[in-house]
C-alpha cells in the first residue's frame, strides 16, 4: 500500500509515519520506483505499537528506540521485560539513605522470598508511599502491606499470563507496557468499586 | 498555644492559617484578649488533616469542607466514606454511551455479586481501560479481569479494615482518601516488584 493508504488505516498522519521512518522506528518500505514506495501490514503493526507505547505509555521516542532493540535482540525475556518495564515513566528514585519506608519493603520482600533487582522501579514507589504515610502520621495502614503483597502477586501472576498469551517477542513488550500502565487504572478503578461494596457490608444499615 | 506556635507545630504558615480559619475549616481559637487567640491540639490535628486531604489527595478548599461537613455529620458511615472516595480528583465521567468497557465491568460486578452505585469513580476508570486495550487490539488482556477483581477485594478488605482501626469519624475519612490516593501508588508499585519476581520464575534461565 501507499504511505497515503497506511495513514489511513493506520491513523497516523503522513508527516508522523515519515518522522517514525526517518528516526528508524519503523522499517523501510520496499521501493517500486525512485517515488514509490510499498508498505505492508508489519508497518501498519509496528505503528500500532509505536503509538500504543508513545500514547498510552508516555514514552519518549528515544525510549520507544530502546524498548524496540530490547524485543528484537536476543536477550533473556525476563530482562527485555525489565527493559519495558523500567521505560515506563513515573518511576521513583529511591531515596540516597534507607529510609523507613525502604527497609519496611526490603522486609516485606526478603519475607516473601521475592527476587527483585535493586533499581526495579516499584521499588522507590512504594517506600515512597510508606514514608508519606509515616510523615503524616498514618502509620497504621502499614498493616495492610501483607495482603497488598499477596494481590499484587495474584495481579502479576495473571498480567504474565497474559504476556505469555502473546505471539512474538514484539508484541509482548508491548503487552508489557501498555498492561501495565493502563493496569495500574484497571486495579485503581476496581479497587474503588470493591470499596464501596465492602463498606456496605460493613457499615450500611439495610436497604430496601 | 499562639497562632505562632501552633504554625510551628503544624508546619503550617501563619498565613494559611488564617486563611483556613476565614474559610472556616479550622474551629475558631478561643480569645483571651481581643488580640490574643489560643489554639490547641485540636487545631494541630485539623491542620495536619487539611493538609493531607490537601496536598496527597489534590483536593481543593471547597471540596475539603464537603469531606469535612459528611465527616462531621451523623450520615451513615458508609454514605461518608463515598463522599471521601468521590471528592478524590481524576475521577473519569462514564461514556454518553454504554460502550464495550462498561458492559464488561457492569457483566463482572453483577458476577461477583458487588452492589456498587452507578456513579462510584472507579466504574468509568475501569471502563475507560477496557475500552483502550479494545481500540489498541488488546482484547486479550480482559482475560485477567477475574483475578484482577479477586485481588481488588482483597485490597478493598484491607482498606476498609485500617479505616475501621481509625479512633473518630473525622480520621476515617481522611484514611480513605490518603489511603486511596497513596494506596493506588503502593499497589502499583509491589505490582511492579511482584512482575519481575514472576518473570524471573518463569523466563529466568538458572542464575548463579
């Protein structure tokens, strides 16, 4: 098809599928003739996970580079799932002394048996969270870090799942990143509706 | 104590103070000269609640006096506690339709039995999720709603249980939106260490 036709049935305008060429996103067409070239459905693929990644992930181009090079060499899938996993912004820098927060995750870790590299970025954001409930003087909810722990694992157990359901390396890095951008909305949006329903149980007087 | 002391105490600026007091937020000092006011541990704790609901939560001065006023008043529990969970911003507005995401959430509320109200926020957020991995070709990520939602009860029943540990109506419902608003960042955050704990068992060659 013509770069008329892939911007049509990919959404992507013209000027962006040229960018996403010239920035070797996306991989050369076949040449017909000096003006014509000839695209097919891997770039209409490819520029769905291209947006995909920049849309819904929030990456930068450079990053989408490198989460692309890490899907399509040949390194062990865990660590190109950690590459995917670490393009995601809004990671949070571990704090420069151990803090409360981080030597209550580290416990709660080891107490799992949980192998998790130093710099994974879940890592910062929680002992984040921990040292905000501690600074205001919220210490108690602390007491739900064993059954959050035991959620998270069932959810990554199934987001893994999920990735391992997809059928190239390709396409499971984008499963990694756009599951666990929009996941974290998913939980946040059903951990709202679970709310509501066990507050009832617990404190609504009978409704007819 | 002075409006001085009780700025130091608070970490709060004399400034803010007043403005919280004009606004009505905070209880009226007693007087004990026309220019001299005495603040005590009531007003320390009122401003660290105003501040959490504030600065963690993203609320605004008007909506903090609607957590307020459901705090104080003799509404059921659970009536206050959804006046907590919807002052919370970035709530997402349901579809003018019924789109293929609400249809989904509505078909798994009704599976477990969950009695949510039409307008709890996490229905449009969850449903907002579904409908972007259908328009990214991501159908097959639906297949982990059933976990997710096992896993949302289990976090909703520690949620509820730290709430319910709280001394005064006025501290549970600053739980619920402190622990709502950091609470998403906790989860997100042990999801991202339980994902890679996942991938290690199942894509990690032997590592010495």
């Amino acid at each position: 098809m013509k770069i008329s036709e892939l911007s049509e049935c990919s959404g992507v305008s013209i000027a962006s599928i040229k960018f996403y060429q010239r920035e070797e996103l996306l991989p050369e067409p076949e040449r017909t003739s000096p003006n014509q070239a000839q695209y097919d459905t891997q770039h209409v693929d490819r520029l769905r996970l291209i947006r995909a990644l920049v849309d819904v992930g929030g990456l930068s181009v450079a990053t989408v580079r490198t989460v692309l090079a890490a899907a399509e060499s040949d390194i062990p899938m865990d660590w190109a799932m950690g590459v995917a996993q670490r393009a995601i912004p809004g990671s949070v820098e571990l704090p420069a002394t151990t803090t409360r927060g981080v030597s209550e995750i580290d416990t709660i870790t080891e107490t799992l048996g949980w192998k998790v590299s130093p710099d994974n970025p879940g890592r910062g954001m929680a002992a984040r969270v921990i040292d905000s409930y501690v600074q205001l003087d919220h210490e108690e909810i602390l007491s739900v870090l064993p059954e959050y722990s035991r959620a998270a694992m069932i959810v990554a157990a199934a987001d893994l799942a999920s990735v391992g359901l997809q059928p190239s390396r390709m396409r499971m890095s984008e499963t990694v990143v756009v599951g666990t951008v929009l996941g974290d909305s998913l939980f946040a949006g059903l951990r709202r509706m679970a709310q509501e329903d066990e507050a009832r149980r617990r404190y609504a007087q009978v409704q007819s």
